[in-house]
C-alpha cells in the first residue's frame, strides 16, 4: 500500500499550486485547511513547519514544506505520472532551472515590487534578480514558442511557473507580457487545473460564508 499523503493548505495560498499537481498525479490525498493566525500558528502545525505557514504535505514519514520543493518532491515519489524528466535526462536541468528559477529569483523580484523596495542600481549584484526586468525577461525566453519550460512535455516545472505567472498577471504584480499567457493558457487548460481551481474556489467560498457567519 502507498504511503498516505496529507495535504495542509489554505484555499487562497500557494497551497493551490500543490493541489494542482496533487490532481495531475492522481493519487488519493486527505486534505488538512488551516486558517491564518489560528492553526496554521497551532503547536500541532508548527511541528509540521515552524514557519506557521502553507502548504506542506506529510508522505508518510516524510515532511516537505516550500511549494517548489513539494512539487519536485511528489514529481519523483509518483514517476508513473510523467511530471519530471528521468534523473538522467538532460532535461533534468531546465525543469530545475525554471522551477527554483521562478521560486528563487522570480518570486523575490515581484514580493519586492509590491513592497515598494527599490534596489539602488549600484547594489544589483547583491540581490539574486538583478531586476525584476531582468528576470522576466530571462523567464520570457523559457515559456516563448509553443513548447513547456522542459521540452516538448508538461511537467511539474510547468504547474509551479504557471501558476505564479497566472497569480501574478490576475493580480498585477507581473505585466502581462503576450508570451506569458499565451503559456499560461496553455498549461491551465489541463483538466487537473480545472478540477483543482474547483476544488480550492468552493473550499474558499465555504470558509468565507463561514467567517461571515
């Protein structure tokens, strides 16, 4: 028997990055909700990730916190699904790249946008962007063309980049460049993505009736 897999999450997180790829390798999971600043701060949580943060998954006796790094992780523990390049590939280097590329530089580019903070021209090289110009520009040239950020086939690199391409256009945090979502709505057109959106968007209507009483 597999191993169970215990999924924490908020419906409007980066947990939805996860669900996506949770339904694209299509084994059974149990979903646990936690709420900001209650359980997601509960001592049981922090024992799962001490951050008090989402989404994290137990397989087993296996813990992963960090969406990239759950994404590649359930990637390799399921291969039957086809989401990563075998270890031997030389497309094991751009499913990397792109994946921890969006996760690392990426991520930190745009939440500094947002912030407001500037870096002054003469400390660029200190910070793992450069610019956000520059980053996007380099993640333009992976998603250009008609193919997948790995090759000629989808893989979990794809679910992590285009997930925060499509957070970042539907929000504003990322410009809405044509190469962007021409890839966007070819990744998000999957039935996976569609049954995981649905999942999250009826989760999330049922706690804001909640909270709403």
């Amino acid at each position: 028997m597999h191993a169970e897999i215990i999924f924490y999450t908020h419906p409007m997180s980066r947990g939805r990055i996860v669900r996506w790829l949770l339904e694209e390798i299509g084994q059974p999971y149990r979903t646990e909700v936690l709420e900001y600043g209650t359980s997601m701060k509960s001592p049981e949580y922090l024992a799962i990730n001490p951050m008090g943060k989402v989404p994290a998954i137990r397989h087993g006796d296996t813990v992963v916190t960090e969406a990239a790094a759950i994404c590649a992780y359930l990637a390799d523990a399921f291969p039957q699904a086809g989401l990563a390049p075998p270890p031997t590939s030389p497309l094991r280097g751009p499913y990397y790249r792109w994946m921890f590329f969006c996760a690392g530089p990426v991520e930190a580019a745009v939440t500094n946008r947002a912030l407001g903070v500037t870096v002054p021209d003469d400390k660029q090289r200190m910070v793992g962007y450069g610019t956000l110009a520059t980053a996007l520009d380099a993640l333009e040239t992976a998603v250009a063309g008609d193919a997948y950020v790995a090759g000629d086939r989808f893989t979990a690199a794809d679910i992590y980049v285009g997930s925060h391409l499509a957070w970042g256009m539907m929000f504003g945090t990322i410009e809405k460049r044509p190469a962007f979502e021409r890839y966007v709505e070819r990744v998000t057109r999957r039935p996976a993505a569609a049954r995981a959106a649905q999942i999250d968007d009826e989760l999330a209507a049922a706690l804001q009736k909640h909270e709403g009483g």
